[in-house]
C-alpha cells in the first residue's frame, strides 16, 4: 500500500513538473492560441448572435428603448470580460444627441388600379406582404395618405449637371416612385464627386417634398438613414411592386430604368395608378445614441500609448413596423468582438498596443456614432495606430477585406493573419471610398485614419427578416472571429507598424 502511494506521489509530481516546464516553454503563439480555443468556440459566439437578435430588443433603432438594452447587454460583458471602461468617471457608454422616429403597428401600404365600368372608373386596392413587398421608411412622417402616382426617376434635381427628374412634371399632391443612387454609371472620380449628393436619401427624400409630393414609394432597401417630415410619409417598396404599377403604361420599367442611364435623360410620367401609404409613426427629438467603449491596456510601456481599435455596429432597423433581428448585419460582428475581447482580456499574455474595443451606435442611421466618436475623440487621432471595422461576419464561406488606398499595409496582415490561422478564401482591395459612404470604415477612412473593413461574403440576407440567426453559418463565425484575433494581434505586437506601405 505504501509503496502504491509513493508511486502516485511521484507521479503527480512529475506531472506538475511538466506542467511548470510547459508553462516556462510555452511561446507568446502558444499562450494566445490557447486563449483562442477556450474563448472564441461557435457556440458561445452564436449565443451571442442569439442574444442580441431577441424580439425583445425590438430591431435596436438608434435611440430607442431596445438599443438602450442591447447596450446594457454588451456593457455587461465588456465589465465581465475585465476590459477596462474607456470614458472618464468609469463608463463604458459614450451618449450622444440622434433623433429617432419609431414606426409602429398598423402601418401598410396599397396600390390602386384603374377600372372601366361603363362610363365609370373604380379603384382596385392590392394589399402586398410586409417585407417581401414592402417595409414602412423609417423616417416617415405619422399620415394616411391616398394619392395618385408619378414616377419621378431617381428623384434627382441637379442644374450643374443638366439633370433633372421632375422637369416637365407636376408632383404636387401627389406620390412619386423613386429609386436609389443616380443615374451616372461612370466611376471616374470627378463623376462620383459630382453625383455623390444626390445619392443621398436625405436628400432625395427632401427634394420630393420641395416639388410639392405628399408621399414617396422608394425602390431601395429599407434605412433609418433620413430626414424626418412630420408632413411627409413614405414607405420601401421592391421591384415587384413597382412592375404592378407599370403595368397598362406601355412601358417596362427595367428598360425605363436602362434608358435613363443610357441617354442621361429623365423618363419621368404620371403611372395612372394610385397608392395609400398609411404610416403610424411617433418621433424623439431628444433621442440619444450610445457608443460602448471598453480597453484592454498594452503590455508595452511605450507601445500601450497606441490603440488597435475593433468597431462593429450594433444598431439595426428597429420595427417597420415589424421586427428584423439583424443577426449577421451586425449582430454576428459584435458577437465576433465580444469573442475577441474576452480572449484577449483573460490571455495569460496582453498584446503591446493597447486594443479599443468599440460597439458602435447609429451606423444605420446614417454612420452618427462614428462621426460622433471621431468628432469628440477619446483617444488623440494620431494615437490610434489602426483601425478594424466589422461588417456582417456570419454567413457566407469567403472572406474579404477593403483598406483605405492610402494605407497599403494592412494587406501583408490580413493575409497573414488567414494563412497562418484561418485558411479561408480571402479577397482584399485597395478602395478610394468616395461613393455614400455605407460602413463606419468609411467614416474612418474619410477622415484618415488607418481603417480596414472586414467582411464574410457568399451568403446571408441584407436588411431583411430573414437576417436571423438561422441564416448564421457558426463555423464562418467561429473562422471570422479567428481572423479578426489574429489581425488584432499582429497589428497590436507589430513593433514599428507602418501601413503606409
């Protein structure tokens, strides 16, 4: 018996012996690949996903009720993870002003044809299913409107260019059809300068109510990226939609449209038919949005005094009126930083820079949370050595990466950090972004700083409820987040990180 416990003893001694000699062996990839595997797993980063799409948080608008939750939720995890509050007095969330109009419940909208009945005409009311044929704008005034219909091209008013869709055309009182961007084609960077304004929906939104229109059917995506109009409403539609009122008008709208980009000459004509767009709409001028900001310091005493920042957005669509979870736009990306920051956080070994970690606010809503962040900076700009933006992680089987053109040294890390780690296809490109800026990279890059937009590509559904988290493939995920840990990690121990060249 004593000798069987002398035999264990020594064993168990041997045992730590190797464990300590391990320890003392383990290289710097060692320590991080172990935190890699035991943190970033499919199934933590998919409760994540889970978590943040819930119905509860009713589409996380931009100053609403259900965005102020989700910011709750990630700060929790920041504080839990140990990252260290970002803002001054300990905070994590960075408030700042974003009007928001919430739609709600009983909103819709119909089309009504034309129909001869012996010298009479009736109307004919065709309904259509929310999101497969409509979503309501979320900028929309609160109104009941029936009016007739006028197709108004893309909308756009411009005499410095000789264009103009609503020349020779009466809107007043009525419901012009529009479509999104313009109709220049070329991407000359003097013709995308040019154009960029009327690309705006803001804009085109305003320029309808100029003319005198009571309403607008929209032909693009649905955004809370407007301005509000207490007097004017107006809703998404899809080209199906558009189709129905082309029908009787001889003519075809995909070879109206094609005209238009061909001659540079509006085709703008009353449809004939009539639409109701019915919005019950509520608006918060005093709205506010929340940035969260959480730190982990570097290891390096004088490379901690730079930041790697990670930003993903957090915000969605909200109700229109109907709730669109937004799992991989953008959920899957906060899901991929929570990952990140908790690897890193409790990593027997920190990176020399010190890494931001940054869920923005307002992205949908017209970019407001980064602008806000980089025109009320936290950190001075030039201390910020990188930045990271995340867009739609979750679904797909590729990868791909834009970097500021200005910036050319990201590609030499984000190939890295795949071909080490990942092994997935990978894409990346040089970009000018002067066309409307559509991510916070954007935002970054515009304003100089050293950005880089991540993203997955081959799947998932855009501003869609289909966007939920079974359109989320978890072993994508799972490589994204890799990705993005390796990316972070190279950028942050990268002893002179020049990403000029």
């Amino acid at each position: 018996m004593k000798k069987t416990l002398l035999l264990t003893a020594l064993f168990v001694i041997a045992i730590g012996a190797t464990a300590q000699q391990q320890a003392r062996t383990s290289t710097p990839e060692d320590l991080y690949l172990d935190a890699m595997h035991r943190y970033i797993t499919s199934e933590k980063l998919f409760k994540y996903v889970e978590e943040l799409s819930d119905s509860t948080l009713q589409g996380r608008l931009v100053g609403t009720q259900g965005m102020a939750k989700a910011a709750n939720i990630v700060q929790g995890y920041y504080a839990n993870f140990g990252l260290l509050p970002a803002l001054p007095n300990a905070r994590y969330i960075q408030e700042y002003p974003n009007p928001v109009t919430e739609i709600h419940y009983g909103s819709s909208m119909s089309i009504f044809f034309p129909m001869s009945v012996g010298k009479e005409t009736i109307w004919i009311e065709k309904s259509y299913p929310w999101a497969d044929r409509w979503f309501a704008g979320n900028y929309s005034g609160n109104g009941d409107v029936t009016a007739e219909v006028v197709y108004a091209g893309f909308g756009v008013t411009a005499p410095e260019l000789g264009y103009d869709d609503y020349k020779g055309i009466d809107v007043k009182g009525k419901i012009v059809l529009i479509e999104g961007e313009t109709p220049n084609r070329s991407r000359e960077a003097a013709d995308i300068d040019k154009w960029y304004p009327h690309t705006l929906h803001q804009n085109k939104l305003s320029n309808a109510a100029a003319h005198g229109a009571v309403g607008l059917l929209y032909l693009w995506v649905p955004g809370p990226n407007a301005l509000y109009n207490p007097d004017f409403v107006y809703c998404h539609v899809t080209e199906e939609v558009v189709n129905d009122i082309f029908l009787g008008t001889g003519r075809n709208y995909r070879e109206t449209a094609n005209k238009i980009y061909e001659t540079l000459k509006p085709q703008s004509f009353n449809t004939g038919k009539k639409a109701r767009i019915n919005m019950v709409s509520t608006h918060n001028p005093n709205a506010t949005g929340k940035n969260i900001l959480g730190m982990i310091k570097g290891s390096d005493p004088q490379l901690a005094n730079e930041y790697i920042v990670v930003s993903a957005h957090l915000d969605h669509l909200g109700m229109i009126p109907y709730h669109i979870a937004g799992a991989n736009d953008n959920n899957s990306c906060v899901a991929a930083m929570l990952g990140v920051a908790e690897a890193l956080a409790k990593a027997e070994i920190k990176p020399k820079r010190s890494i931001l970690f940054f869920s923005v606010d307002g992205e949908e809503a017209g970019l407001t949370g980064s602008h806000w962040f980089i025109q009320n900076p936290i950190i001075p700009k030039e201390k910020i050595a990188a930045v990271i933006n995340l867009e739609q992680l979750g679904a797909g089987e590729r990868i791909s990466a834009s970097y500021a053109y200005t910036f050319p040294g990201f590609d030499q890390y984000l190939k890295e950090a795949n071909q080490r780690y990942v092994h997935r296809r990978l894409s990346t490109s040089a970009t000018t972004f002067r066309p409307r800026p559509r991510t916070d990279g954007a935002v970054f890059m515009k304003a100089g700083y050293p950005c880089v937009d991540i993203r997955a590509s081959g799947g998932g559904f855009y501003h869609h409820p289909k966007d939920d988290p079974d359109s989320i493939n978890p072993e994508m995920l799972q490589s994204s987040a890799n990705w993005l840990y390796w990316l972070t990690i190279l950028l942050a121990n990268e002893e002179k990180l020049d990403l000029t060249k």
